[in-house]
C-alpha cells in the first residue's frame, strides 16, 4: 500500500484527536507533519510532536494535508489549502468553508465515498452533527428512501474548541464555590444549562448550525428532494458526544425489527436498543466517548404515521464527528489509488 506524508493542521481538539486516529487506525504514514499558527512542543498519548509555524512550503512532499478547521470560524484552508494542492497534497478539510461548493466532495466514507473520484484536490469533511445522521440515514434511504427528516440536535461543548471544554470546568467550579460565572465562549451561562443556539440567526430565525443538517444532509445523500426540519441545535453541558432525536418518514412503512437489521449490517454502526440489546437500551454520551461508531437506540415505530421511525443518535463528535472521518477519508483516497501524484 505504501506509506504517505501527513501533514496536520491544528492542534486544537480535533487536530490532536487526528494525531491520535492516525496512530490508533495504523495508518501508512511516512511521516507525520504538524502545523499550526505558533511553533511549539506538544504531548498526545505520551508521543511528543514538534509544531512547525504553518507556510506554504510546509507543504512541499506532503500527500495528504488534514486541515482540524474550527466550526463558525473561517479555517487555515482558507489561505493554505491551494498552496498545499499546489504542492501536490490532497486537502481534507474538517471546517465549514467549502462544503457546500459544488466541485467540493462533501463526504463520509461509509455513505458516499464514490464522490471522492472526482475530487480536485480539495475534499471537505462535514459537520459533526451531519456526519453521525447521514450514517444513520444512508441504510434507511437506500431501503425505504427518506422523505422527510425532523431533527434536534444536544451537542457537547468539546464542538466549539478547547476553550469551551475549560470554560464549563471554569463555570461547573464556579458554580460549586459560589463564585461569579464567566462566559466568553457561549453567550450564556453552559454550566447547569442548556443553550438553543449553535451560530448565529438568519432571517427566518434558524441557526448556521441547523441550516447545515439541511444543506449537508441533502449534499451528501445526493437527494435534494429530502425535506429537512431542524427544530433545534442546542448546547448541552456534555464535554463529548453528540446526541440526536430523529423523525424519518420513508417513501413505505419499515419495521423497528427491519430497521435495526439494516443498521446491524452498516458499516460504523452500532444498535443499542431494548428491541435488539436488552443490555444496552439506550447510548448516551458517557457510555460512547472515545469510539469512532455511531449508536443508535430509541427505536419506534411513529404514532401518527405508518412510514416514519424515530430513534436517538449518538456519536463522538471528535472523533466519528471530526478526527476519524477525515483520517477515514485519508484512507479511502489510498484505497481508491486517488492521491496525486501517485
């Protein structure tokens, strides 16, 4: 298979989760490049990584640049991600500026990998909440065919950076001496909270973060035709792990028994339901940090409709959500002999 020059972009959350997926998954690395704003010395695992300042010669002999990106915020690929194409690297791109570029593929390995033969160079990985839906979705789709999607989104801090994790330690200890409460990083108060807002408001008063589980979801399907409701996005006082409460109306009627079938056989998929599991009736965001599957549990049959099941999702949004689809991607470009220049 040989073995390819990484380079990682950002040492945050997610570019440290990168360095750990990349090791844990064995991948064929030659070597691993670090890149970051600020040159420095970091520990992941007991590993040491020297930081290099990113340039654009940074980029000279890498195959494969996996840019950590940060949500909400426009990400190093904006200004380095031609230099390293330039260079000969393939980009995978973890933040929100090209997703929805249509000579972009937008992709999640276990559902659309084909999108990956045309790439141009530049590949974006999607939103952590859409990435552990679509996996959901894709068996169900092909089945039954998705019609519509109603959606509500419990996401942990850990989506926004480092900075929030420690500001819902900052404000949990606070909150415990009876201190005053800072909040920076949210608009308000996360601790002992739960906040309905993920990004800004547009005009019809849904949030950046809910328009992308419309866009991205269709995108990735490859169905613009799927009609996608997000109620809300919230912040949850959680440090890992997305969770979701899904309705999905099917084109004919599935059955519970039908469904966890389809997902027992999907890739990244693991059913945690009294219906099929008695062990585990449920997955919660404790039960489930730290993997790179998605769990599903909460299974019915809808109340009012014979075509439509609701359930509950959760993944870790570092990891299935972030780190490991773009290193999944990475290992699909090997896979599919789609590195330039090789």
């Amino acid at each position: 298979m040989g073995s390819y020059n990484i380079a990682i972009v950002g040492v945050g959350a997610v570019g440290e989760e990168m360095l750990k997926v990349i090791d844990e998954r064995h991948f064929p690395a030659k070597s691993v490049r670090v890149l970051a704003r600020t040159p420095r010395t970091i520990t992941v695992k007991n590993k040491q990584y020297l930081v290099e300042a990113t340039t654009p010669e940074s980029f000279t002999g890498v195959d494969i640049a996996l840019f950590a990106g940060t949500e909400g915020e426009k990400g190093a690929a904006v200004r380095f991600a031609e230099e390293a194409i330039t260079r000969g690297a393939v980009v995978v791109d973890n933040g929100a500026d090209f997703r929805m570029r249509s000579d972009v593929p937008l992709v999640v390995p276990e559902v659309n990998a084909s999108a990956l033969d045309t790439h141009k160079g530049l590949i974006a990985n999607p939103n952590c909440s859409t990435a552990q839906l679509v996996v959901a979705l894709k068996p169900l789709h092909d089945a039954a065919r998705v019609k519509r999607v109603i959606i509500s989104t419990y996401q942990a801090v850990s989506g926004a950076g480092s900075a929030a994790v420690d500001e819902l330690t900052a404000q949990n200890n606070a909150v415990a001496a009876k201190s005053e409460v800072v909040s920076s990083v949210f608009p308000q108060q996360i601790a002992y909270n739960v906040i309905p807002q993920i990004g800004g408001f547009d005009a019809d008063g849904y949030s950046s973060e809910e328009m992308k589980l419309v866009h991205e979801t269709r995108k990735i399907l490859g169905d613009q035709s799927i009609l996608v409701t997000p109620v809300v996005a919230a912040r949850v006082p959680v440090n890992t792990g997305h969770s979701e409460a899904v309705y999905v109306e099917l084109e004919r009627p599935l059955s519970v028994s039908e469904a966890i079938a389809l997902w027992n056989d999907f890739p990244g998929v693991q059913v945690w339901d009294s219906n099929d599991n008695p062990k585990r009736s449920y997955p919660t965001p404790l039960e489930t940090a730290g993997s790179d599957d998605t769990y599903i549990g909460r299974i019915r049959k809808d109340l009012s409709n014979p075509n439509a099941l609701v359930f509950w999702i959760v993944s870790d949004n570092l990891r299935k959500g972030a780190a490991t689809n773009a290193v999944q991607i990475a290992e699909a470009l090997v896979s599919r002999n789609l590195l330039r220049g090789k």
